[in-house]
C-alpha cells in the first residue's frame, strides 16, 4: 500500500509540474508580438505567436508603390514577421518541447496521426495555374531586385 501512495505521489508531482510547464509556455507566447518592417521602411506589420496578422502600418511611400508592387511588399514584410514568431514560439515552448516525457508522448501522436513514421507528410497538391504564375512573378522580381549573378 505504500508503494502504491509513494507512486500516486509522484505522479501527482510530474502532472503539477507538466501543469506548471504548460501555463509557463501559455503566457509566454500570448506576450509574443513581432513586428517587422520592409526593406525601405514602406510599411510595418505585427503579427501574433501563431503568425497571425494584429497590425499593418503604411507609409505615404507604401501607397506610392502601385498595386502590385505594394503586395509583393506587404506579402514579404508578413513572411518575414511570421518566421520570427514561428522562432520566438518554438523558444517559448521549449519547456514542454524540451521534456523528454513530453516529447515522447508528441511523437507517438504524431505517428498515430499520419499513420506512419515521424516526419511522414502527405504528398504535396498540384499547384493552379495562378499560383505557378504568381510563383514565377516572385522569383522574376527577386532576382530582378538582387540582380542575376
């Protein structure tokens, strides 16, 4: 009996701790906002831990762009704020990410999700027409603005 209360014990102490762990991550990233400028400073975008847009800011020159110009501008500018919060998130939830217990528990639902081995993805769709197009007119403009090396 009283290895049965020692084992309750302790497992009353690993959940209170994994509670701990999670409420520490919540916080952490509800405080995530990163915000981001474009190159020339034409426009500012903020957007949440989960990469979700809360704010665009634009500038006299942002208007000044033309249509197409401005969201390529405001599209990059989003991408970039996303990519530093998906990085700010990932440091955020190290505290769960980083327990092994955890972990060990992440990867077994992943494997029962996709049905197969960790990192299994579903095959990629077949882009439309429109998004091969607008793939194309963002690699002509980078290169274009980089210069063709």
């Amino acid at each position: 009996m009283a290895d049965l209360r020692g084992f309750e014990a302790e497992q009353r102490a690993a959940l209170a701790e994994m509670q701990r762990k999670v409420n520490e991550v919540h916080a952490a990233l509800a405080r995530i906002r990163v915000r981001a400028s474009s190159r020339n400073g034409e426009l500012g975008v903020t957007v949440d831990a989960q990469g979700h847009v809360q704010d665009i800011r634009l500038t006299a020159r942002a208007l000044g762009l033309g249509e197409k110009r401005l969201a390529h501008v405001l599209l990059e500018t989003i991408q970039h704020a996303e990519a530093d919060a998906a990085r700010q998130a990932g440091e955020a939830a190290r505290p769960l990410t980083g327990d092994p217990r955890i972990a060990a528990t992440m990867t077994e639902a992943r494997r029962m999700i996709t049905g197969g081995a960790e990192g299994k993805r579903p095959p990629p769709r077949a882009m439309t027409e429109q998004e091969i197009q607008a793939a194309d007119d963002a690699y002509f403009e980078r290169m274009n603005r980089r210069g063709w090396r």
